[in-house]
C-alpha cells in the first residue's frame, strides 16, 4: 500500500508502533513462507501467521461453496481479512472487507471516496454498475464505474453528468480514485 499511501503508511505504522525494518523483515518472512519448498497449504499458513479466525463460514459463489474465514485487523477495528477457500484449501480470494454489522461510509459521488475508507465490494455497490477491470497484481483491483464529481451546486445551471472514474484497491482497500479517459 506504501506506493500508493505512503503518507498513511507511515502513519499506521506510528500508529501500530512498528518501524519499517520491522515492516520489511515481516514482508521478508512472509516472502519466504510463500515461496518454500516445504511449502504448507494457503489456509495454514494463514492460520499459523494470524492465528485462529475469528469467524469461519460457508459462502455459496455461483455454483461451488468455499469457506470464508476472517480475521480481525487491528489498524481497521470496522475491517476484516477474508479468506476464501475452495474444496481442497485452494484460496480463491483474499481481501478486507467490511465487519459484520460495522457500517461502512456513505458513497454518493466520487468526492466520497478515501483512501482507505472502503472496500471493493462497497464501492461497486454504491456505483452499480461497476465493471471489474484488470489488476496490476494478485492483491489488486480496479473498479471502472461512473459518479457524479461531487454535490451538485445550489443553483447550479442543471444537473451535472456522471463522469467516469476508476477506483484502484490493493488487498480490497480503496488506495486512489481516477478520472477515466
């Protein structure tokens, strides 16, 4: 996230009172575990780097069934990371999403729309209909939709048009938003 919020990553890791040797040494480690020979499967390792999840469930994506397993974040108390596995333990996704029964912001117009604020699914759901588009990396997605600018003038000549716009999120946090074209 640090190449598209620096500015809010170095304030997160005041915040979690981690340096950036402990960042990189973590990322490291992490690197490391993924690419082992002795390799363990996605799901454990999750388990074994986050501990127990906080909630495990069955979710249905069109005809096959994964489970969902969450974990708390403590930079994003309102936040958790989702993993999605199919039959077998293969992760299919893994993001942040919003908390079960947490709000989430109020999207009206691209104005709206943070960094860090919200999450992908939020984000095409407040501007349906959204259209996925590719991503730069495994953990990242663009979102192409269309929004007004911001709140319409008091006395304003007429309605403003929607304008094109796309979202950009790293592990399903909205990092920047884009006028298209």
């Amino acid at each position: 996230m640090a190449d598209h919020q620096g500015e809010l990553v170095a304030e997160a890791l005041r915040e979690l009172r981690v340096s950036r040797a402990d960042l990189r040494e973590a990322n490291r480690r992490w690197q490391a575990m993924v690419r082992s020979p002795r390799q363990q499967g996605a799901v454990r390792r999750y388990r074994s780097v986050l501990g127990p999840p906080q909630a495990v469930g069955r979710r249905r994506i069109g005809d096959l069934t994964c489970e969902a397993l969450s974990w708390a974040v403590p930079l994003w108390p309102t936040l958790r990371f989702e993993v999605l596995a199919g039959p077998g333990g293969a992760v299919w996704n893994e993001w942040l999403v919003r908390a079960p029964g947490a709000a989430g912001p109020t999207l009206r117009t691209a104005a709206d729309l943070a960094p860090w604020s919200c999450t992908v699914d939020e984000v095409a759901r407040a501007f349906a209909p959204a259209r996925p588009l590719e991503g730069t990396a495994p953990t990242r997605w663009r979102l192409a939709f269309t929004a007004l600018a911001g709140p319409a003038e008091p006395g304003g000549d007429g309605d403003p048009a929607p304008e094109p716009y796309v979202a950009e999120f790293t592990w399903g946090l909205l990092q920047r938003v884009t006028r298209a074209g």
